[in-house]
C-alpha cells in the first residue's frame, strides 16, 4: 500500500492512501515511525475493510517545512480535518505510540467520532519522554548540526532500542530514511522540541467521558512506555478492555506480529459486531 494521494492542509501535504472495501480503519502511527509500520496489517485487512494509511505531517512522505509546527495538538487537526476530506462516519481507528495521543484528541477534542479505538503501546497520559528527548529539548537546534554519518547513527541507536528481536536491515532502513538528508534530520529534532506534555494532561482530563468501546494492547517489555501504562489507561477509560503480549518490546509490530494480526483482526470483529467487551 503505497501512499500516492496527497491531501493540501494549512500550507501542507499530507501522503495517505486507501484500499479494500468494507467498513472504514483508518491506522494511526507514531514516533518517529510512518505508516510504514502498518502497511503489512493493513494489507492483510483489505479484503472486509476500507483501510486508510496516512503519514502525519512531518513524517515519512508527508511534507516536512522547517519550523511547521507538528505537536499533538496540530496532528489531532490534520487528522480531524482528513477524517473530514475522506468522508467517512465513524471509522475505526487503531493507534501506536504518538497516535494514541493524536486519536484520542481528535476525538475528545476535535469531535471526531469513531466507531471503536484501538490502542497499542501508545503515548496517551503523562509522564512520557526520555533523557534523549529532555537533552533534545534543552537544546533546539544543536543536533540538527551534526554530520549525517553520525545522526544516522543516532537514529539507528534510538528505533533499535524499541525491539527485542531485531530489525532486518531493510527494515532498518526503511525506518530511518525519512530522517535523513538536511530535510529529514532537521525534521526528526523538530519533532522532539514541539512534544509537549500538556496536550496529554488535556487528554488524562477527559478520559472518563468517552463512551467509544477502546482496546488496549501493550508489549509488556516495553523498554518505552513502561506496560503499567496500560493499566491506568485501564482504569481511566470507561469499559475499556485490556491485553499484555508477552516478550514484546514497544515495536509490537516487528517483535510479535502474528499475536498483534490477531489481536486487531479479532478487536474489528468484536466491535464491528457490538462483541468488543467479550474477552
């Protein structure tokens, strides 16, 4: 599923692309991934589902202006807005890392209105961030001067980390390419600056009203967002129910995807049938 459509936002293109035919699941990926990270799921789903596939203004081949702002309070209305341009009433919207925090806004905030909420080892609540993202932040624009070699190597270092199997190298670089050259490097900082926890203060705020059936799914040896993550979400969101895959790193997708095809073919199942609360 390659993303040839590009919609025009605010000064901006966003790369998206959909396919199948059936009920509406738009996925949702985070950072510093792309939607590479679910094309393999996304594919496989095509055959009982229109499924959506987008990269968030700022990453992978969306566009990548110097000093745009891409915080999650943008990403939730680039996203609410191309929800909007697609036409679609109530998708179902499945969402890692940084997408967690963007869906969840976009629907508590926003407005946008979906038929079900998946999320899987997502950014959603304080605290987050790392001491790579406070040495980032304490220093806007010194990273953004190294030689490539040497950020390609940070880079490489830092997705490295969020898995327990181990990346192939093609993937690796598939992974890494939209960060690199003066665009991409600039770009891949820039992100890290603009995170701001507030929006996810925000976020905790309003959980207790949603009342849109929402599916946890967490590694739980995530080396990002420590697994307890999932069971505060847990306890905040309404009704919510809740799974541990064992031995998974916060890339769930590459460390156990057998387990995460199955849990989100069977979660679309139960909530595409009213089931989403049996277990």
């Amino acid at each position: 599923m390659d993303l040839t459509e590009r919609y025009e936002w605010q000064g901006r293109q966003i790369a998206w692309t959909s396919a199948g035919d059936g009920p509406a699941v738009v996925f949702c990926h985070g950072t510093p991934w792309s939607s590479v990270l679910w094309r393999p799921i996304a594919s496989a789903l095509t055959d009982r589902y229109t499924v959506y596939l987008w990269d968030m203004p700022g990453y992978g081949q969306s566009s990548k202006q110097p000093g745009a702002p891409v915080d999650f309070g943008v990403q939730a209305d680039a996203f609410t807005a191309l929800l909007r341009h697609w036409d679609i009433a109530r998708p179902h919207v499945i969402a890692h890392d940084f997408g967690g925090a963007v869906s969840l806004r976009a629907h508590l905030v926003g407005g946008a209105d979906y038929a079900s909420l998946m999320l899987i080892d997502v950014v959603a609540i304080p605290p987050s961030g790392s001491p790579f993202f406070k040495f980032v932040q304490d220093n806007p624009g010194l990273l953004d001067q190294l030689p490539g070699y040497v950020h390609r190597a940070i880079v490489r270092a830092y997705i490295g980390n969020a898995t327990n199997v181990g990346l192939r190298d093609g993937d690796l670089d598939e992974l890494i390419q939209p960060w690199c050259g003066d665009e991409g490097q600039t770009a891949f900082y820039r992100q890290i600056v603009d995170y701001d926890e507030r929006y996810l203060r925000e976020n905790e705020e309003l959980l207790a009203n949603m009342t849109v059936p929402v599916h946890i799914v967490w590694g739980d040896q995530d080396a990002w967002i420590p697994v307890e993550r999932a069971d505060r979400l847990h306890t905040l969101i309404p009704h919510s129910t809740v799974r541990r895959v064992p031995g998974s790193n916060h890339l769930i997708q590459f460390d156990a995807p057998e387990q995460l095809m199955y849990e989100v073919a069977s979660w679309l199942d139960r909530a595409s049938t009213g089931r989403h609360q049996t277990m």
